[in-house]
C-alpha cells in the first residue's frame, strides 16, 4: 500500500491533466470536423441529385433512390475512419492489425453467408443496371406494390393494402415494372346485343373526346373506341384503349367506366341486368 501511495505522490498529476484535457479536446475536435463534413457531403448529394435548379443528372425516383443510398454510404464510412483514427492517435492502438482482423473475419463469414454476400450483389445489380427506383409500381415474384426502400441487401415494397413486403434481393429473378414507358387504360363495356351498336359507340367516342381533353396532362395516346370485340349470349362487348403516364391507368379506366354509363343513361342506351331463373315446380300432394 506504501509503495503505491509513493507512486501515486510521484506522479506528475499536472501534465497528466493537461495531457488528457489536450486528448479530450483533440477528439471533440475531430468529431466536430466529421460532423461538419458529413453534413456538407449530405448538402453536396442534396443539390446534386435533388434540387432541380440546373442539369438534371437522374429522374426523379432514381435521383431519390441516390440519393438515400449514398448518404448512407458516406455515414458509415465517416463513422469509420474517425473511430480507427482515434484508436490510432489517442489510444495508440495498432489499426493495422485492426484491420487485417477485420479481414480474416469477413473471409470466414463470406465461407458462412454466402445468401448475404448473394443479395448484396443482387442490390448493386439493381442499382447500377437501374432495373426500378423508389417511387415506381413494381411486381416481384408473388408480391406487387410501390418501392418504398432499395438497400444494398433487401428491397421494401408497400402494397395497396399497406402490407410492407422486404424481399431479399438475391432473391429477385424477374421484375415487371409499371413506371416504364407509356401504360395501357383498357375498358370492356357490355351492351345489350338488340340495342344499336353504333348509336352505342357514338356516345362512347364522345366520351372519349370530353375526356381527353379534361386529362390531356395525364394521357399520352388518347382514348379511341375500338369497337365490337365479342359477343356473348345476350351482351355485346365494346372495347376502349388509351395510353397513359405511369400510374395513371387505373384512375383512367375508371373514369371512362363512370362517364360511359352515365352517358348510356341520359341516352337511354340500355346496360345488361342480371337474370334472375326461377323454377316452379308442381305442387306436392
């Protein structure tokens, strides 16, 4: 107890203070500086890929999509080097060997998780062949819905009901995508087979007129009447077609659907009814 009492009394508690409050200083210092450059790289991404002020480098969706995924990117990368630099600088710690551990270690768990290191190469195949961006209409597999998040190991999609589907992305063999190109707005509207026909597609060819000119922002080929495609046993089927902007099929289609038969109605044209059979038979005795 003596001789460490002794030790301690020798001790030059002044420089070991100012040594240590130079340390502390030192790393506040350093973490002020990653800080700042994190936040200036996120501003720098932000006004590249986001604002639309000057040369538009992506779409939109694909410039979100970047975006999201780079600052990620530059936050652990940031978060990495400043914690090797201060086991270097501060705790004199051998990041050499630091880091070749690290690497003996990401050997032995590439051998263990190869459907890990499968799906993050899937990730950077969708990213950099621009398969689908966030913000798109996508159909993987069973699963269809509005991407919501791409990661380097996983892709989130958020379906009509609002379920969210995570699909690995090593798993991801076909996609249908429903942003790309001009989408399709396809009504079948059945007429009573004895009702005029042609009167019947005059009115939806005037429908059709009233409605392109209403949506002209949202179509790109106008609806035009296509005209008798089958016939059933008492109905005849008429068809529409238009072309639109991605995502704006289905509001379309509905549209024509509500226009058609409320035209159909102050023209008097008739709209099938469901038959109703009813059987009698002979009365037991």
């Amino acid at each position: 107890m003596t001789d460490w009492f002794t030790a301690a009394r020798d001790l030059n508690w002044q420089d070991i203070a100012s040594k240590a409050l130079n340390e502390l200083v030192y790393v506040v210092l350093v973490l002020v500086i990653a800080r700042i450059s994190y936040g200036v790289l996120v501003y720098l991404l932000h006004r590249l890929l986001l604002v639309r002020t000057r040369k538009i480098l992506f779409d939109e969706s694909k410039a979100n999509t970047m975006y999201h995924l780079l600052r990620s990117v530059a936050f652990y990368v940031i978060t990495f080097t400043v914690i090797v630099h201060l086991l270097e600088r501060v705790f004199n710690f051998d990041t050499r060997t630091l880091l070749a551990s690290a690497s003996v270690l990401g050997v032995a768990l590439g051998f263990g998780s190869q459907s890990l290191v499968k799906d993050v190469i899937g990730g950077f195949f969708v990213l950099f062949e621009n398969q689908f961006s966030v913000g798109e209409y996508i159909k993987v597999g069973e699963f269809a819905g509005t991407v919501e998040e791409i990661g380097l190991r996983a892709t989130r999609l958020r379906d009509w009901g609002g379920e969210l589907h995570i699909i690995p992305n090593g798993s991801i063999t076909a996609v249908t995508n429903y942003n790309r190109g001009k989408m399709r707005a396809l009504v079948d509207i059945q007429v009573p087979s004895d009702e005029d026909l042609d009167r019947a597609m005059e009115v939806m060819h005037a429908v059709c007129e009233e409605v392109s000119r209403q949506y002209q922002d949202k179509i790109v080929e106008p609806p035009s009447v296509q005209g008798v495609i089958q016939f059933g046993e008492r109905n005849a089927v008429l068809r529409v077609i238009a072309y639109t902007k991605a995502n704006e099929q289905w509001g379309l289609e509905r549209e024509l659907r509500r226009r058609i038969q409320k035209a159909f109605l102050e023209e008097g044209i008739r709209i099938p009814q469901p038959q109703h059979v009813v059987i009698m038979g002979e009365k037991s005795p």
